[in-house]
C-alpha cells in the first residue's frame, strides 16, 4: 500500500515510518529536515502554510495516512496556545477533509484527553481536558470526525528511540542509569505505554481492517513513572537504589497533566481480535533495538553536531 505519514522526523512518526517502510511504499512527511539515508520517500514542507496538505496529497497518492504531526510539548501548547490549536486542531481537520473519499485516515490523538479522576475510561467515557495541549487534541478528534466520519482516531501513549535521543521518557531514564545517574519516577502517575515500533503495527492493523472512529490504542499494562523506571534499571543491571520514589506534585510540573492514564482498550481488542501490546515484551524490543544500534541508526539520519546529541535532557512532550 501507499502510505503516507506526517511528522516523520518525530518520536513516533519515524519509528512508524520504519517500521511501515518493510512492508508498504511509505512517504513521510518532514517539516525542515531532509533525513539521510531514510528507507523512505521523504516529502519536506510546513503543514501550516497554504496548500501544503493538498500538495502533500497530491505527490503522495496515498492509499492510508496515519496523521502524526503535531505539537506534542505540553509546555509549549500553555506558552502557544493559537499555535496548539492551529497544529492539533485545525490541521487535522484539513487532513481529514482531504483524506475523504480518498484515503483511509487514522489520526493520532492522546490518553491525556481525561482528567485522571476515573481509570480505565472507554471510549463511551465523557473527557475532560486539563490543558491548552490535551483540549486542543480532544478539538482535532472532534472535528477529524465531523470532517471525515470514515476517519478512525488513535489514542495512544508511547515511549520509544527518538532521533536525538531525548523525545522520550524511556530514553532519559535509560542514558541516566545507564551512566549512573539518579533518577526520579512519579509513584502517583500511571500510564498504559508501549513501544512505538509495536504500535506502528496496530495502527497499519486498524487501517487494514478500515476501522473507523475512536479507538483506545495503548499498551496492556498500567503502571506508574517509577515502576516503569525500575524496571528500565533491572533490564540495565542498574542498582535500583538509583531511582528514587515521587509524587508529581514535588515536582512542580508546569502544564497539568492526568494522574491516572490507564486507559480501557476493550473496544480494540474486540474488533482486531488481537490482545494489546505487553509492556514486558516492549521493553524486551526497546533493548534489542539498542544491542542492534538502533539508536546509533536513528541519530546518523540527522545532523549529530554536539548540541543536538545531549542524551541527559529531557523533553516535556506527552508521555513524559
Ligand atoms: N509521545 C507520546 O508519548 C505521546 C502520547 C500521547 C499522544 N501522542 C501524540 O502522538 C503524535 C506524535 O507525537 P510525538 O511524540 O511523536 O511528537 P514529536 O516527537 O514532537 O513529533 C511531532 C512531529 O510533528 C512535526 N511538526 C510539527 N509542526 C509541524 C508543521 N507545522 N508542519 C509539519 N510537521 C510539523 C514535527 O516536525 P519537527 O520535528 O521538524 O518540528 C515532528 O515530526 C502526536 O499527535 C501526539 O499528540 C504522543
């Protein structure tokens, strides 16, 4: 199949695109970045500017387009919120408009569209946003399906390698232990995550079988910051005494954010006929992918001047 993916130089779009490239024809759309050595036809260009999706449309051809493009630093969406709304709300609707008909859509949304109050939320399950970044994503859903009612939405959480090492929050907990640097994890934040290249399996599964409408795509296994860096430091051989036990409110954590993510995936399950992706499993491939150079592959596709390869810091994009 002809498959088009937006926003390929990020966390999950290039795991995506990577993972989609060994079975179908992928174009992956790259805002300023040209990647080297991609197994992919790149197309570069800014989503915002006039014409850019219908251009991208039209170069593409594509048979499926998983929507991935977004503004998906929290802090950011508080500080920009015109900008969030443009990125996570707007655009979307205009992928969607001009998938209709055309191509089959799966659009990326978040498990931070609810507050954390009740867990395991359904789809059927009324959210209630806590920021400028998890509202302007509960606006692209709505308006993805007003727009294109043929189009499925993906909510998900993910962690991952990233190609400067730092998009994601399995990667800082990784490169600290692995240098023998504390870490802190938040025992009172729980989340349903899995490995980005698992969940490009899924979301090419839910195009296959033209699912439209909401879906709950998150792992199987719901546990806190802390338990998923404990088990990070274990699969290292890390002294677990390196991670250090806190509440999110010690922290001070800028945007607010959902304590409780352990989203219901029941609806899913029932219409692929297939179980979510373990964590256990997840983290096996995590540190596969490492052994393999997986990393080391993503990192030579950009520039690896010194101040794009700082693997400590930490960025505050959904998920971390
Ligand atoms: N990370 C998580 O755990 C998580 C959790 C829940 C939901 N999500 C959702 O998953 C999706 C992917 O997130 P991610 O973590 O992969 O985000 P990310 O790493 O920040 O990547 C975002 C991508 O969007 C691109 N982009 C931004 N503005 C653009 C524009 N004007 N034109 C074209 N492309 C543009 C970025 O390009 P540049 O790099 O060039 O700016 C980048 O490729 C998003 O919809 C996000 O809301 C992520």
């Amino acid at each position: 199949m002809r498959v088009l993916i937006t926003g390929a130089s990020g966390l999950l779009g290039v795991n995506l695109a990577l993972e989609a490239a060994k079975v179908h024809t992928v174009y992956g759309q790259i805002k300023a970045l040209p990647l080297k050595g991609a197994p992919f036809t790149q197309l570069s260009g800014d989503l915002m500017e006039d014409g850019a999706v219908e251009r991208m449309m039209e170069t593409a051809q594509p048979e499926w387009v998983i929507h991935c493009a977004a503004l998906a630093d929290v802090d950011a969406c508080e500080k920009q919120p015109e900008l969030a709304e443009q990125l996570n709300t707007r655009l979307p609707g205009r992928i969607a408009q001009a998938c209709k008909g055309k191509a089959g859509l799966v659009h990326i949304s978040t498990d931070a569209v609810f507050d954390g109050t009740k867990p395991n939320c359904t789809e059927e399950d009324i959210p209630n946003p806590l920021g400028v970044y998890a509202r302007s994503k509960l606006e692209g859903e709505r308006v993805v399906l007003k727009n294109n009612p043929d189009a499925a939405v993906a909510r998900i959480n993910i962690f991952g390698w990233s190609l400067y090492g730092k998009r994601s929050l399995a990667e800082w907990f990784f490169y600290n232990l692995q240098a023998g640097l504390p870490v802190k994890g938040f025992t009172d934040v729980y989340f349903r995550t899995q490995l980005a290249s698992d969940l490009a399996d899924m979301l090419l599964n839910m195009l296959e079988q033209k699912l439209s409408g909401l879906y709950h795509v998150v792992g199987a296994d719901c546990v806190s910051k802390y338990d998923f860096a404990l088990e990070i430091a274990r699969r290292l051989g890390a002294p677990e005494s390196l991670v250090s036990p806190m509440k999110v409110q010690e922290f001070g954590l800028k945007a607010a954010r959902s304590n409780n993510l352990c989203l219901d995936t029941g609806k899913l399950q029932r219409v692929l006929h297939r179980p979510v992706n373990q964590l256990s499993t997840g983290l096996d491939r995590f540190f596969e992918q490492y052994a393999q150079g997986y990393p080391h592959l993503l990192r030579s596709m950009v520039d690896n001047s010194p101040k794009n390869l700082n693997p400590y810091m930490h960025g505050g994009n959904d998920g971390n």
